[in-house]
C-alpha cells in the first residue's frame, strides 16, 4: 500500500457495475479522518463496494490492519487502492466540492439533511469532483474540519439514538447517492474551484482585509474563521473569486479622482 497521498488508481472495474442513470461514481471520494476502529474502515468498504464507490482516503493513519480485511468482504480492490494523507486540507485538495458529516445538531452554521445534500450535489455539473467526509467515531469533525466543508450534512435518525456506526453512516449516504430517485435536479451553479484554490482565494481574502484594518489581534482569529467558512460555503468559481479579488483590490487602492469627459460643442439651439 502507498502513503503520503501517493496516487494508485483503484482497480474500479473489479467492482463497479454502473447503472443506467446512476451518478458516475469514479469521480466520488470518500475520506475517513483519525477513524479508531479498523473494522469500521473495512465495513466502509465494504458498502463503498455495495454502493459502486471506490476511492477511498484516510487522513490521520498510515496503514491499515489485518481487521479492515477481515470486515472488508468482497471490496478488497478498495482496500488495495486506499490512500493516506497527513491532513483533510490534503486529502480534498482535488476536490470541487466537500460536503462534511456531523451527528450534532449546531447552529453556528447551516446544517442539511442527507436527502437535501444528495441535492446539492446535483445541482453541479458531473464533470465536479465531490469528496465526502466522515469524522471519527467518537468525536466526529473538529469545529476546523467541518469548516473546510462546502456543505455540511447529518443523517436523520430516530430519537436521540447514538450516532450512527461509521460504516453504516458511509453505507447510508452513498447508497443515497447512488440510487436516487426521481431523476437528477436541473444543473444550475457553474464548476467550482478545486478545494485547494479554494482555500488560496479565501487566504488571499483575508490578507486583504487585514491590510484595510479590518482585523485587530482581539478578533483576528473570529474573523478568519469566519471569512473561511464563508468561502466554502459559497463553493467558489474561478469567476466569483476573480471579481471578489478585485473589488477589493480596488478597495485597497483607494478612491480614484474622477475625471469629466469634456462636453462636445454642438449647435446652439434656436
């Protein structure tokens, strides 16, 4: 196995059977970040395999034991093919889209059901590479994590049950993914940036900001998290970052003296 998010493509026709109107699976990845149970990281194969999926990505381990085989059943190519890497900002970094899983309800930022985040995804074009994220077992996404997210999601459940076990809940929202019904949604939002110039145009936002005054060292850290998590969420084009970028560079340079375009001499009226 390779690491370091070193790429090996996965061996997808071993076990992809793709259905006439099924999404196209390949450019799907799912990324396990810190998960403390081997089992469950075979179980999440195995429904990656279910389901048609096939790239998946670890973020906090550097291999995997004995037990994601044994629980691993016929999605040993997933298993084979799995990557890596030492942080989420990496492991996304290809990525247009991120959608983020979280079992607790919170209301510092917007929050959708599965159902609504299978709708989000496709308002996109197909040709957007989507990752999805699911925390460790016990303690979920940090606060940080979740706020590299484009679009955060739960899984609705009964009462206040414990949160789903991690290979379930990978189960769960894939196979909505991959068998959802009535037809897709029409695609009206353009490709976005990849997740990396995503995160560049919200870095370059931010140093702009700090150099207007914005931020003082009381709120500097409120701030950029803030204008992070705003451009993630809007899922950034190469369009919207360009005007955004230059309204404020703009800004930075200060008001232009306007200039009056001299009246053209015409015929004195009788």
């Amino acid at each position: 196995m390779e690491g370091g998010g070193a790429f090996r493509r996965a061996p997808t026709s071993a076990i992809i059977d793709r259905m006439d109107g099924r999404p196209d699976t390949l450019r799907f990845a799912v990324v396990l970040v810190r998960p403390d149970s081997m089992e469950n990281v075979g179980l999440a194969a195995r429904g990656m395999a279910n389901t048609g999926f096939a790239d998946l990505r670890l973020v906090g381990v550097d291999r995997l034991g004995p037990p994601a085989w044994r629980t691993a059943i016929h999605a040993e190519p997933v298993i084979e093919a799995a990557r890596f890497f030492p942080t989420l900002a990496a492991a996304v970094a290809d990525r247009e889209l991120v959608l983020g899983s979280t079992a607790r309800i919170r209301h510092d930022f917007p929050l959708v059901a599965l159902d609504e985040a299978v709708v989000r995804i496709g308002e996109y074009p197909d040709a957007a590479r989507i990752g999805l994220v699911f925390g460790n077992e016990r303690t979920g996404l940090t606060q940080a994590e979740l706020g590299l997210a484009n679009v955060r999601f739960h899984i609705p459940q009964a009462a206040r049950q414990p949160s789903y076990n991690l290979g379930v809940a990978v189960t769960l929202a894939l196979h909505a993914i991959a068998f959802r019904g009535g037809g897709a949604p029409p695609q009206r939002r353009d490709l976005p940036l990849d997740h990396a110039a995503q995160a560049e145009a919200g870095r370059r936002f931010g140093d702009m900001l700090e150099s207007l005054g914005f931020m003082r060292d009381t709120n500097r850290d409120f701030i950029v998290e803030k204008v992070r998590d705003i451009f993630f969420r809007m899922a950034l084009t190469a369009k919207d970052r360009d005007v955004i970028l230059a309204m404020f560079r703009r800004a930075l340079e200060g008001p232009r003296e306007r200039r009056l375009r001299p009246r053209r001499e015409g015929k004195e009226r009788l």
